[in-house]
C-alpha cells in the first residue's frame, strides 16, 4: 500500500501559497494511487519543539543511560524518523521567511538527523535514501541569477546539504515573486508572478501523471 | 554608559566553542568598557517560541486590533527590538547544526524583524543600524572555496539577509574545523583547527584593544 507523508509549515492559512501548492501534490498523489494512505504533519500550527541539551547528549550516549529528558527526546526522534521511513513520498510545504527556512522546518531536520535512527551507525549510510521527497516552495520575491537579490533565498540552498546524511534528496518545485499582486512596488512583475504559479502548477500535475490508469 | 548585549545559542554547554568565545569577547569588552552594563539571553538553554500565525497576523494589523496571543507575540518582539536598541554592542555565540543556523536564532531573528519596531514604517529603514553586532561563529568542518564542502555553512550566508531589513550587519569571527581532535578522519586538519582557532581568539582580543586606557 502506497504511503504519503505530508508536511506543511506555513503561518498563513488559507493564504498560504506552499499550503496550496502541497494540498494539490497531495490531491493529485491521492488520485494516482488509489487506496494509499496519509499520515499529515502540521508544523506550522503544531511546531515541534526546538532541540535542546537533552536533544544532543541524547545522540552521544547509548539509549540505556538516557535520562528521562533524553528518552523524551530520542523518542520525538525515531517517531520522526519513523514517520518518514513509513511514507513512500514525502510532501512539504516550504515558505521563505526573513531569507530561510521557518525555525519549526529546521527544528524537524535537527530531530530528524540522528545517528542510528536515520544514518546507519556503522557505514554512516542514509537510512531514508530512496523515498520520493518533493518539497512545495514559495519565496515572495525573486532571487535568481542576476537579480540585486540573487542568493538570498537560504531555505533552497539549505534543505539538501541539511536532510543529506539522511539520503533524503529534496526535488523543489518553486512559485517566486509571489508577493508581486499584494506589493507595489512589484506591479510590474505580476505577469511574470502569475507564470511562475503556472509553472509550479504544471509541475505538480505532472508528477504522477505516467502512473498506469486501468483500462 | 555602554551597554552588551550578550547571547548564546549552543546546546553544549561546558564543551561549545562559540560559548567560550563569546565569552572571551564579553570579558574583553567588559575590560575595555568599565562600568559598562550587560543583559545576558541563553538562546541555547531558554529559546524563544517559534513564530506562530499570531506573530504573523500582529505584523498585519494594528496593536489595537490585536487578539490577546497577537498582542502577546508582539510584546515579545518589542522586548527584543528594546534589547537590541538599548545595546552598543551585540554579541552572539553561533553555532552551526545540521548546516544551518540553530532553530533558536531563526526564530529570535523572526521575533526580531516587524515593521513599526526595528523598522520604519514610513521610511522602511533599518531603525537597528550602527550597532557593532560580533558573531562569534563555529563549524565542525571546513567549508570555503576548494573544499569538497563549499558553501554548506548555511548559517553565516543566511544571518546578514536575515536581519539586514532592521539595518544590523553581522561581523563574523570564525573558528573552523573545530571537529577535528574528535574525528579520526579528520586528524591530519588538527593544525588548521588550532590555527583558525587561535586567529578567533586574536580577533576577539583585538576587538575593542584600541581603546584608551588611563595612564
């Protein structure tokens, strides 16, 4: 049976663009793979907490000398890791916030990372290679080459260098300039804006388009 | 009379690097500043709360119209934005985790950035500027030009975009490699580490030297 994890992390709602973009991936997974189930995960509205001390000596000490606090946090831990070992495709929505990653996305890679739940004690080999993982990005603005911003998106660049030991490879479909119709200041790159969401849409509805359909 | 700002992020404790450095700068600064007054934030040990959709609806509306949790988080950020105006100098420990910043010092600089605080609403000017703000930074590896790793300290690229908006630009004082005496693999780097070490250091010592001292 086919299994979907799905992750969004926007604060905005139902004005979310990465929320929509991951709800039509998870929509059209859903109609490529019938009778698969979803497990959903909103770190947005239900943040994990941040790692803390007990967080790191739980993942210097072996698990019979955790202290309760480092029991606590290593299961958080192989819960996660879990969740994403369960799932054939992982879905997430991934806003830009002041130029990187919300603080709750970094907070589930930190638990995520953890030697001997998702990298392989002995060979320091990825244990979640191999899963399809498509992230749903928006960024307000437009940081590619040759723009006066150009670089400034860091949740783009960090995600795969950050889920990496893993084997997790993130594949980004990205809407920019999304803030082009509410600014402006940006009036003159809506057409662009507006090609961008396109583009991203036609992404999402390709993705599991050659499954086979019976007959 | 001159005033520190003094935050740390690590999780280690005893054993963090930009722990013992910010501290070494703070001892320097107090020796350099008689008289001079502190306000000490542990990121690391008591983190702020992620941002929620309250702190992003505060950002959106007037205080007057505020709900009691959006009035709450932007009491939060007001505190932070006074911390920050009240200080000449801001120190912060940095550490790098999983190739980015902590989540901790994501989420201070989200509290951070609110237009009408550390920005002018009118003008859109940085109303942070001329701060001296130190970061004192550590990675376990070595990420610059040439090396298989290239770029991957995510941390020092995003701070500067992150908080450029309120007018602060980080200075950064870097001790790499600073894995090295842990990691077998990486015994043949153990000069360099000293090295990039005992430059930090020489920076730190070097920071606040030229002022005058009664004779």
């Amino acid at each position: 049976m086919a299994h979907l994890l799905h992750l969004d992390s926007s604060l905005l709602g139902d004005r979310s663009v990465t929320r929509k973009l991951s709800a039509r991936a998870a929509d059209a997974w859903r109609a490529a793979h019938p009778g698969g189930t979803v497990t959903y995960r909103d770190l947005g509205s239900d943040p994990l907490p941040h790692v803390t001390e007990a967080t790191a000596l739980a993942r210097m000490l072996p698990p019979e000398q955790h202290t309760p606090a480092q029991a606590a946090s290593w299961a958080l831990s192989e819960e996660l890791v879990n969740e994403v070992k369960q799932a054939d495709t992982i879905l997430l929505g991934l806003p830009l916030y002041n130029y990187g990653a919300p603080s709750s996305v970094k907070s589930w890679v930190d638990h995520l990372i953890a030697i001997g739940l998702s990298i392989d004690a002995q060979t320091q080999a990825g244990l979640l290679a191999g899963k399809e993982f498509i992230v749903l990005a928006a960024r307000g603005g437009g940081y590619d080459e040759g723009t006066p911003r150009e670089g400034w998106d860091h949740a783009e660049a960090w995600l795969p260098h950050g889920v990496a030991a893993t084997g997790l490879e993130p594949r980004f479909i990205t809407a920019q300039l999304t803030l082009a119709e509410a600014q402006p200041f940006m009036a003159a790159l809506i057409p662009l804006a507006k090609e961008s969401m396109a583009a991203a849409e036609r992404q999402i509805d390709d993705l599991w388009s050659l499954v086979p359909v019976a007959a």
